[in-house]
C-alpha cells in the first residue's frame, strides 16, 4: 500500500514537472514570436519605404502594390503585437508603436497620392515620412529590446546577428534607393543624423560575420553561401554609394539577401 501511495506522488510530481514545462516552452515559443512580429514590422516599413522611393520616380502601378504589400505585412505584424504581448511589454508601449506608425501611414498616403496627382514627390513631404520611418524604427528597436529583457526568451546570438543584419540591408536598400531615383535625393533621404551609406555597409560586414560564426551544415551552409555572394557583389557599390551604379540590380541582390537572412533564421530557430 505504501509503495503504491509512493508510485502515485511520483506519477503526479511527473505531471505536475510536465505541466510546467510544457507551460514555459508555449510561453518561450509565444515570447519568440512576440520578438519575430516587431522584427518583421521593421523590415516591412523599410521595404515599402523602398518601393515608394522607386514609385516616385515612375508612378509604376506594380511598385505600388509592393508598397501596398510592405504596409499591411507591417500592419499584420502590429496587429499580431497587439494581439498577443504575453505581458512582455505594456498596453502603453503597444500603443505608442501604433500612433508612430499610424503616422508613418498617413504620410505615405499622401507621398502616393502627390506623386499620382502631379507625377513628382513634394519634397517636403518625402522629407517627413522619411523623418517618421526613423522613428518607427527606433520605437519599435527600443520595444525590442526591451522585449528581450522582460521576456524568458532564449535569444541566440546569431538569430539575433541576422535579424539586425536584415533590418540594416532593409534600412540601407531604401537609402539607397532615395539616391538612384531622386536627383535632390540629399533633401529628403532621412535625418541628419543617420549613419551614412558606407558605414552601414561596414556594421552590415560584422553583423553577417556574426551570422556566419559557427556550423553551416546543408541548407543552411548553401543559404549563407548564397548571401555572402550577393554581398560581395553589391558591397562596393554599397562603400562607394557616390558613384554612378545600376540601381536595379542593387535592389535586386538586396533583396535577395533579404530572403536569404529571412531563410537563415527559420533554418537557426529548428537547429537547437
């Protein structure tokens, strides 16, 4: 009787030990997601900041509909956001994300509609919402990192290199871009403060060693193959962002880094 008594505490302490177990990895696995939404929020806003750039110059109806699709990619991850914090961050900080990006949503509204009315962009305008895409992101940036200090997720280090890493090509692609399809590109390319061109490329190359430290093994190796390739290719034009470059193809190979990092981190969050 007594050994059975025994048996049945140490089949329910096992439960209770599984409960809660099972309890941290949901909480840990929803905290990651938490932390993947405002990565995917800052990359979507520099994506449509990009095509919009791009539109200015041609009113072309396709790249309209990429800055329609890196909009509400940004609104499903906000939504996302506020829909499920797990606590990690407060109603007010949610908030405060929202009104910056409310903002940021107006002013491309009007960019669009300016350039659709008169075919040019006023510079002034362009100006404000690239002003405001800075602040998005440095709100966002700061709700990030304050995610991961009040959360239990298990950050790695190199999920964490190749997510800056894209947030920092998104960021230099639509820099880029403002250069190649503006001839007063220096009126409305972002604030004064902003690190310029050859200096992002430069944290660009640390972040991507970041990347690249460790094992590479099938996929993975073949992916970050792929996008130290398209680097090299592009990172001179990136260093030398003054002379004259084919824009397209810099879109392009952004781009598909881009990709390739959105590929690496799925790859690195299934290999424990």
């Amino acid at each position: 009787m007594k050994d059975t008594r025994l048996r049945v505490r140490s089949l329910v302490a096992a439960l209770i030990l599984l409960a809660l177990t099972s309890l941290g990895a949901r909480a840990q696995d929803a905290s990651g997601e938490f932390l993947s939404d405002l990565h995917d929020f800052r990359v979507s806003n520099y994506m449509a900041l990009d095509a919009y750039y791009r539109f200015s110059a041609n009113g072309d109806t396709n790249i309209l509909n990429e800055i329609v699709a890196g909009i509400n990619s940004a609104n499903d991850a906000i939504n996302a956001i506020a829909g499920d914090t797990n606590g990690v961050l407060s109603a007010e900080q949610v908030e405060s994300l929202n009104q910056e990006f409310d903002k940021f949503k107006g002013l491309m509204r009007d960019n669009i509609n300016d350039v659709r009315k008169t075919g040019y962009p006023d510079l002034r305008l362009v100006s404000d919402m690239a002003n405001q895409a800075l602040t998005v992101n440095d709100v966002a940036s700061n709700l990030y990192q304050a995610a991961q200090e009040s959360s239990q997720t298990d950050t790695r280090p190199r999920i964490e290199a190749a997510r800056s890493a894209a947030v920092k090509m998104a960021q230099m692609m639509a820099k880029y871009s403002v250069r190649t399809n503006s001839s007063v590109s220096q009126t409305f390319q972002g604030s004064s403060t902003e690190i310029p061109l050859d200096e992002q490329a430069r944290e660009f190359d640390q972040l991507l060693a970041g990347v690249l430290q460790g094992s590479t093994e099938n996929e993975l190796k073949s992916v970050l193959e792929d996008v130290s390739s398209k680097w090299e290719f592009i990172r001179s034009s990136y260093i030398n962002y003054n002379e004259k470059n084919v824009g397209f193809v810099i879109d392009r190979y952004s781009k598909g880094i881009l990709s390739g990092l959105a590929t690496a981190i799925e790859l690195l969050k299934d290999n424990v």
